[in-house]
C-alpha cells in the first residue's frame, strides 16, 4: 500500500467511514431509530411471553441492555466521529440480536422443543 493510497482513503466521499452521519452528525439521529427499535422489539417480546418464557425474557433484558448501552454512548462527550461508528456498531448489534432472538422463539414455537 502506498501512502497516497491511504490519503485518496481518507477524502474519497463515498467511503463507508467517510459519510457525514459518521462524521459530524448528532447523537440524537442514532438515539431516536435506536429507541423506535428498542420499543418494537421489547413489545414484540412482550407479546411472545405467552408462547414461551424463557426466550422472550432474554430478548427483553437484551434489548433493554444494549438501548441502556447506546444512550450511555451517546450521552458520552468526546470525539463525535467515535462516537457515531461506535453507535452505529451497538445500534447493528441490537438489531441484529433482536432479530436472531425472535427466529429463536418463531423456530421454538414453529418446530416444538
């Protein structure tokens, strides 16, 4: 790699770490979607409760874990571009885990235990 390589990197606009919401953007615009996300799923898991226990459970108290964990992020000061990729990580791990939660009660109750 040489080193213009790294430099054309760091100003080429469409990079994925080079996107103004990664940037400079508030943390507001990962609190708000992030809070949406933790509400639907939370309800989502409420609802799954009389299905099953266990799994629902589990989903609630890790989602309520990772929204705690983002809204601590990002209520943190410091440098705002490690901030955002750092939201933008937690936000795509709650995501994900919600999701990979709700196939797990879906498969349990679809395929029995």
């Amino acid at each position: 790699m040489r080193p213009d390589d790294a430099e054309r990197r760091r100003r080429e606009p469409t990079a994925w770490s080079n996107q103004s919401a990664l940037q400079r953007g508030s943390a507001r615009m990962w609190l708000v979607p992030a809070t949406v996300l933790a509400v639907v799923a939370v309800a989502q898991f409420a609802f799954s409760l009389t299905l099953q226990l266990v799994l629902p459970v589990i989903g609630i108290v890790f989602t309520v874990a990772m929204w705690t964990v983002i809204l601590v992020v990002g209520r943190r000061g410091g440098d705002p571009r490690r901030r955002n990729v750092a939201l933008a990580w937690l936000m795509g791990g709650l995501a994900v885990g919600a999701l990979l939660i709700a196939v797990g009660v879906y498969l349990i109750e679809a395929y029995g235990s």
